[in-house]
C-alpha cells in the first residue's frame, strides 16, 4: 500500500525545497544552488476554492513571489537572469486536478 501524496498548498509554518539546482552565474564560475521558499502565505493563481488544512491548494501556474538561497550567483540564473525572484512549480499530477489545472503535490513529475 502507498501512502497518497501530499498536496502543496498556502501555510504559514510551510517550507518549499526545489529538487532542481538553480544554476547561478557567481564571481568565479557557474554554480548549483539549492533554492527554498518560506512563509509564503500569499501566493499567486492558487486554487481557492480547494482547501488543504484550510489553505489554499497550489496549481499548475501558482506563483511564489520569492525564493532564497541564491544570493551568491550575483550574475543571475543561467537561464533566467534572475536571483531570488518569483518562481513557479516544474512539476504536477497527471491524474489530480484542482479546479481544472493540475494539482503539485509532493514528489509529483
């Protein structure tokens, strides 16, 4: 039997890890961060009407304004130009669907 996987949603205590490295451009050469969110309760083109723990499910689409952790890479993303801005899930279900858009759900690709 498997455990169901857990749904993404709009917490306060709550800590998102992307899997993916950030490719940053530092001082000495191009480096993988690890970047993480926090705290974000706010977050952009959630599922509002479908409640997990009471908070607001994130979708395929859904924004988090920003991330830390790659503060070093001054040169910006590789292929974003950009360092602690927005950024949005990779990864969703093909089977699980909030209001029409894809559910993100821990470990989903």
């Amino acid at each position: 039997m498997t455990l169901p996987r857990e749904g993404s949603r709009t917490i306060r205590e709550g800590i998102i890890v992307s899997e993916a490295m950030d490719w940053c451009r530092s001082p000495t050469a191009i480096v993988p961060y690890r970047i993480y969110t926090h705290h974000q309760v706010e977050g952009a083109s959630t599922a509002d009407s479908v409640r997990q723990t009471d908070e607001r499910s994130h979708v395929r689409g859904s924004l988090i304004r920003q991330c830390y952790g790659d503060e070093p890479g001054v040169g910006g993303g590789v292929t974003s130009g950009t360092r602690g801005a927005e950024c949005e899930p990779k990864t969703w279900s093909s089977s699980v669907r909030f209001e029409g858009r894809p559910a993100v759900r821990h470990d989903d690709e």
